[in-house]
C-alpha cells in the first residue's frame, strides 16, 4: 500500500480522508470517542503537511436519507477539541454546503462532511450508483487518504469507489491495522491463542473455520459458547443459543480434534432467570445449567482456566467479550480476559485486542490501553482479515 508520502508535497493540497467515526451515542453525548482519537495522527500529519483536509465519515444506520440523530455534529464538535483547533461542519456531504466549506479551507485546516450514509448511493450494491457518488466526492479533492479501517472490508463508495478516482495513500490508522493483524496471520509467534466471544457464533464461522488450521489454542466465551456446550450434549436452559448450528460446531470440535488445537470451553457458568443487571446471579457448572436459567458470563473457575491458557501465549488475538460487560456483575469473565492478555504482554506475547465490543470493554473496564499489543478499531474488518479474505478497501489500496 502507498503511505501519505508517496502522494509527494501536500500544501495547499485538497485531501478527503475516510475516517471511522461511527461512536456511541447517548443522545447527542459521545459515550467512547477511541475512534475519534485514533484518527487522530494521520489528520495531524496532514495538518502539519499543510493539507486542507477533508473527512469523511458515518454514523449508525440512517437508511440513505438525512436523520439528525445520526448527524457528525457531536464528532465535529469533539474532533475540534481533540485537534485543538475548529472543524466545520458540512450541512451535506457533496451539496452547496459541503462545496462551500471545502472552498473556503486553508492550508492546514480541517471539515469534516455530513454522515455519508445519508446518501443511500454510499452502500448501493450497484457499481454505477456509487460511481456516481465517488464522482462528485473526487470533484471536492486533489487526493484520497484511507484511514477508516473499521469499514475496510465494505466495497463502499467512499472507502472503494473514490479511491479509484484519485492519487490514494492507506492513513496510519489503516497501516497499523494491517501490520499488526498481519502478524497473527502470517507467521504468529508460539503458542498462539484466539479468544472468540461475543452473542454469536454464526458472526465467527469463517475465523473459526480459518484458525483451525492456525492456533494452538481457541477459548470460547461469550454467548457463543452454549452453541458449543449444546453441541457437547449439554443443556443450556435459556441461554442464548443458535440451534441451527450446532451440527457446524460438532464438525469444528472434530476437525480440532483431528488437528491437535485445543479448543478450551467455560466449564463453569454466572447464570440468572432475566437479562438485567440486577438480576440475581448464581454459579452453576457449565453442564447443569438449569433449564429457567441464561448464562450470561463465564464463572470463577473458568476465569481461571481462560487465564491459565492465555499467559503462556506469545501471540493472543481477543474478538468478544467472554459475558455480559455492561452489566457489573457480569463482567468480571471479560475483565479476567483483559487481564490474562495484559499479563501475556508483560511476559512478551503480542496481544491483540479485536475491535468492535472488545474494545470498547477495554476501556469501560479501565484498563491502560498502552498495556496491549494492538487494540483495532475495526471488529468486522479484522474478523474477516483474520478468516483470510481479501478487504476491497485495503485491496483498492493496493492498486
């Protein structure tokens, strides 16, 4: 991929930049700004390089149409903070507005354009729609810099289209990403360990798929773990289950088998009748979960277990949390993963940590973001760059 040097001499130069800003939101209140930070050294680079930077952007799912409670207007806001200086905001994304703003920017100086997916061209299936969106965003430019790496793997108008328009660069953002991923990919360092969480295991087939081939280890929590326990024979009461995959995961337990990777399962269970925080918890061993009850974190013994077979590992890769985070009584399974890769990067291991609700567990649960290897914006993006596809954003890069 071409970095922002290769575009040569950038003062006074028109730049878009895809950034993912796509944050929580409590009503107009940013609730975790770590993707906003995390764009923030390619936008200095340019500023420094006197670029007149543009960004782009989205945030939620606002169905193709204006809708303001998915409007920039708080990350417009909060990016200024950030970089210390004022960011406009575009009332469109390539109308009379956006044309308005970019004309009147100077060297160094920063806009960010309206939720690209206002325009329903942005996630069209059809090559000419979006085309036709790429177009207009190209007119606003002189070159394009990726740096949204948790929209990557979406052939999107702008993360795809555009960069086959103008002089591109992969941001920093976008490089990191790659480079760290890569080293769990190509040749990771041994043992090397996959914690898999999250609701479900459908999200995760392919990686799974992929890594059996690869790791040593695979940890299963999160509430794909009772399609596991299920397909062992076990009963999971209420729990969150995806029975029409379960044959899937008999077959995964076999060919791991069949492969020597050890696939490690919570063999003991936080349970309670409802999904609420207050809810009264109990443990159970993970194979006698009552039948009124959900699991909905993993249980003291296997936070032990899950430790024991991650501080050993010189290459950890975290997608999911291992139970219900947000609420504090189930979230001390995910805070003892956290943990266990912390303390393998104190004994030298590379931990990466998976984007998406891991992330953001990460910084919900306090822990020092510079205690691990690689935190990546993208969950999607690195799920499917650790299942061994190709990313249309990262390929058009490499064009």
């Amino acid at each position: 991929m071409k970095t922002i040097a290769d575009l040569g001499g950038l003062r006074g130069k028109r730049v878009l930049v895809r950034s993912d800003f796509n944050v929580p939101l409590d009503g107009t209140t940013i609730t975790d700004d770590g993707r906003i930070k995390a764009a923030l050294p390619t936008l200095r680079l340019l500023i420094e390089q006197g670029a007149r930077v543009i960004v782009t952007a989205h945030l939620g799912r606002p169905k193709g149409a204006p809708d303001p409670k998915y409007s920039l207007a708080p990350v417009a806001t909060r990016l200024g903070e950030l970089l210390g200086q004022p960011v406009a905001l575009a009332a469109d994304l390539v109308g009379p507005s956006a044309q308005q703003v970019v004309a009147g920017l100077g060297d160094g100086q920063v806009a960010l354009l309206e939720n690209v997916r206002f325009d329903a061209r942005e996630t069209s299936k059809d090559d000419a729609e979006r085309g036709a969106l790429a177009d207009e965003l190209a007119a606003l430019a002189d070159a394009f810099v990726s740096d949204g790496f948790g929209v990557v793997h979406r052939k999107q108008a702008s993360v795809y289209d555009v960069a086959l328009r103008l002089p591109h660069a992969a941001g920093l953002l976008v490089r990191g990403e790659v480079e760290s991923l890569n080293k769990a990919i190509e040749n990771p360092a041994r043992p090397y360990v996959v914690v898999l969480g999250g609701a479900k295991v459908s999200d995760k087939l392919g990686v799974i798929a992929n890594l059996l081939g690869k790791a040593d280890r695979l940890i299963i929590g999160g509430g794909m773990a009772y399609t596991f326990l299920v397909a062992q024979g076990h009963s999971v009461g209420t729990s969150l289950l995806e029975a029409d995959q379960v044959e899937t995961v008999k077959g995964y337990l076999e060919q791991a088998t069949a492969k020597g990777v050890e696939i490690v399962l919570p063999v003991d269970t936080v349970v309670a009748p409802a999904f609420a925080a207050d809810a009264p918890a109990t443990v159970v061993e993970s194979s006698a979960i009552p039948d009124d009850q959900m699991g909905l974190d993993v249980g003291p013994k296997t936070r032990e277990l899950f430790a024991s077979k991650i501080v050993d590992a010189k290459t950890v890769v975290w997608n999911g949390p291992a139970g219900v985070f947000e609420f504090e009584q189930f979230s001390q399974g995910t805070r003892a993963v956290a943990q266990a890769l912390v303390d393998a990067g104190g004994n030298g291991a590379f931990t990466i940590v998976g984007g998406g609700d891991s992330a953001a567990a990460v910084r919900r649960l306090g822990f020092d973001e510079a205690r691990f290897g690689h935190i990546s914006t993208g969950g999607g993006a690195s799920l499917e760059l650790l299942e061994g596809k190709s990313l249309p954003g990262i390929a058009v890069l490499e064009s």
